[in-house]
C-alpha cells in the first residue's frame, strides 16, 4: 500500500513559513501537501503555495483532514490556534516556543494532546545536539548554559537597545545574563531557541542564558555547555540568518522542514 500525502497547515505565513514552504516545495512536493494557510488576516496571505486554502478561524481547521499543523508565527498564535491544532492533526509543531515560558499553557496543550491522541512537538530551532541533551536528560544534570552570540544588527528592535549602546561596539559583549524563562520572555524573536534547550534539560528555571553582541560575526552563533553524570557536552553551531528576517536563522525554518519529512518519508533521520 502506497504511503499518502502528508497533509499540512502552516499557522502565520512570515519569513519562517515562506521558507518552509519553498524548501518543502522543492524538496517533498510529492510527498508532502500544503492545504491550508492558517492567518487572522486574509489579506494579509499573499502568493501562497498552489491549492493552498486560507484560513481565519480555529474552527475551520477540523474539516481539513490534517496529518500536522505547524506553527511559525507568533507565541499568541501558540495559545490561540494550539487545541484547534491538536484536536484536527496527528501532531502540531511550535516554532515560538518562547509560549511555553507560560506554564500553564504548556501543560494545557499537553493535556489535549493526551485526550486527543495527537503530538505537541518541539523542533530543534535553530540548535545543534538537543538530541544529546534530551537523552542526557535521563540522568542527573547539574548544569545547563546556552550562549547566543548575533551581530549588533540582529539585536536592533529588541530590549538589547535598553542594556547596551549597539551602535558603538568594537568587541563582543555580553549584555544579559539569566534563566531561560526570563530571556525568552524579553528577547522573544531572538531568544525563542532557549526554550528548546531548556525544556530539552533542566528546564526554564535552572538553565542559564547569555546573549552576546559581537561587531566581528556575521552569523547567529548558539553554544550549548551542559554537565551532569552522563559527561559533558558542549556543542556550537554558526548559523546563516534567515535572508528575509535576520533575527531568525535559516536552521529554524529548515529543522522544521526536517521533522515534517520525517513524517511523511519512510526514512527517519
């Protein structure tokens, strides 16, 4: 028996979504079916994938036939289209996971997940090695430290401005340093990935984050350092920002590419 389509919605249609989009067309046209674009503002959802519908409201979801639902929009959109997602989908995928720093949300969608047989999934962002942590995470882990190094550029419109002079720098510097919680909360569009790692480890509380503003990189660097009785890991990987939004790394759209073909091919990597 031949394996069907996956049948997909995207909720938002920014730079992550566009890109998805295109790589998926690209690379899984045949396996793999955008039916649907999931956005408040028809008007707004322009040059949308071929045979793709438009939808604004949560109810239209369950009429679709949806294998996943992924989410690449905003951390509102996680709490406003996230039951919808799960009740109408084997799974949903969330991008903006900077919403989990809501406790209360994450253990609702869990929940739903639970009653309705579907997935909340959280990618890998823009990180290498969550693998790793995620199965070192099976024994005691006694510290977590995820670093993130940008450009003063992909700091611009973010609090950063408020806690460094970002026009003047001549050498890297550390501008912030805190839990997972505290910086996905403050620095939501650059410091969403936290929420991965930290989820991945010892949670939002106990894993430290630092962000870094260095005149010298041209791309986004995240270093991830954690001990505990599995060993060390430390692991770093230089990201290329995503060309429409340099806030993003071109990593974040293409790890959520990799785990929808990983539903929808027959090899898993």
């Amino acid at each position: 028996m031949r394996r069907k389509s996956l049948r997909i919605a995207l909720i938002g249609w920014g730079a992550i979504s566009r890109r998805v989009a295109e790589l998926l067309s690209l690379r899984s046209a045949g396996s793999v079916s955008i039916v649907a674009i999931a956005k408040r503002d028809a008007a707004a959802a322009t040059s949308l994938p071929a045979n793709a519908a438009v939808v604004t409201t949560t109810e239209e979801l369950a009429g679709l036939d949806l294998d996943m639902v992924v989410e690449a929009a905003s951390r509102e959109a996680v709490a406003l289209w996230g039951e919808a997602a799960l009740r109408s989908s084997r799974a949903f995928v969330v991008a903006s996971t900077s919403a989990f720093c809501d406790t209360s949300l994450l253990d609702g969608l869990v929940r739903s997940a639970e009653e309705h047989g579907s997935q909340l999934i959280i990618p890998p962002g823009a990180l290498a090695g969550v693998d790793a942590l995620v199965a070192a995470s099976a024994l005691p882990l006694e510290s977590v430290i995820h670093r993130i190094v940008k450009p003063p550029a992909a700091w611009r419109g973010t609090a950063a401005e408020s806690l460094i002079a970002l026009d003047g720098l001549t050498r890297a510097a550390t501008f912030y340093s805190g839990t997972a919680r505290e910086a996905a909360a403050q620095f939501p569009k650059n410091a969403n990935v936290t929420v991965i790692s930290a989820l991945a480890g010892v949670g939002l509380d106990r894993t430290t984050v630092e962000l870094v503003a260095d005149p010298d990189v041209q791309d986004n660097i995240h270093v991830l350092k954690a001990v505990g009785a599995f060993g060390k890991l430390e692991i770093r990987i230089e990201n290329k920002p995503l060309a429409a939004n340099p806030k993003s790394s071109e990593m974040a759209a293409l790890s959520l590419v990799r785990i929808v073909e990983n539903h929808a091919r027959a090899l898993v990597r």
